[in-house]
C-alpha cells in the first residue's frame, strides 16, 4: 500500500511524508485507569469505606460516575450533605477511587424501583454485612425479612438472588 501511494506521486510537486501514530512519548505516558462501563449505569450502588470496609448503601438515577464525584465533592468541600460523606468526615476515614470503593449492587432503569431495592439491600447488608453506623435502617421490614432470609444465602456482600426473587 505504502509504495502503491508513493509511485502515485512519484512525478508530482508533492512530496510525501510519513508520521507514525506509535511513538515513544506514548508508551512512556502513565495510563490512566478506566472508568468501567458498570459505572455508567444508574441502580443501587454500594460505598465502601477504606478504614472500618463497612458500607454504605445508596441508590441514584444518574450514572455511578456522577453520584461519586458527589460524594467526593461532599467530602472535600467539609459539607456532609450524604450519609457516606458524613461518615468520613466526622470519623476521619478513607474513602478511594470508584473502582476501588463503588459497586453496582443491582441496576435499576425504572425510576420508580429505586426505593424499594435500596431500603432491601440496606436491610440486607444491615444484617449480613455491615453498614455505616450513620445509615441506620431503622425499623425491619417484615416482608423485606422474608424474601432475605429466603434469598440470601452466602454471608459475603452479594445478595445471590434476590433480584430473580424481586422480579418473577
């Protein structure tokens, strides 16, 4: 392709150049870590602190990218304006980068269906796993209660099957 091009012009005023698109500059800049496509997502998420790793629950209808740079925000401006920021403020811990701290606990379209998944997975991993001590879930909810103790059967921080449970 590279000599077809050349004899092209081989009789012309234009001279051809040629430029790489490999160049030492850009194997020697640090690469940047990627934003998964799961933070692209709107649903209910989980927080992670980086000291005590316990958790914090929340639920967002934008992407997940957004509603961390909130908490973040919250958290560097000295504003507790969420549960998650409130926490690492007055207790003085870590938080970390989104790939590190956010999950995507269940992915959620309907706007409507936030609600109810976010208070079930914080009376989940209330029981199981452990949230803040700033997101208290208050009372529980007995039907919540059965679809838990019917659902969740492993004690690490996933709930195996309650989205199957939720929507059949």
């Amino acid at each position: 392709m590279l000599k077809i091009v050349t004899n092209l012009f081989k009789h012309t005023i234009v001279k051809i150049a040629f430029k790489s698109n490999n160049t030492v500059s850009q194997h020697m800049r640090p690469k940047t870590p990627t934003i998964t496509k799961i933070h692209e997502r709107s649903g209910i998420y989980k927080l992670t602190c980086n000291t005590c790793k316990q958790a914090y629950i929340g639920r967002t209808s934008l992407n997940l990218k957004l509603r961390y740079r909130e908490h973040i925000r919250y958290i560097r401006n000295n504003y507790p304006q969420s549960t998650y920021a409130q926490h690492i403020l007055c207790s003085r811990q870590e938080y970390g980068k989104i790939n590190d701290i956010m999950t995507l606990l269940e992915p959620i379209i309907k706007t409507p269906m936030l609600i109810p998944y976010e208070q079930l997975f914080i009376q989940a991993h209330h029981q199981y796993v452990g949230l803040i001590t700033e997101q208290n879930p208050g009372e529980q909810d007995p039907l919540f209660q059965l679809l838990i103790d019917t659902t969740y059967t492993s004690h690490d921080d996933t709930c195996v099957s309650i989205h199957s449970t939720l929507t059949t």
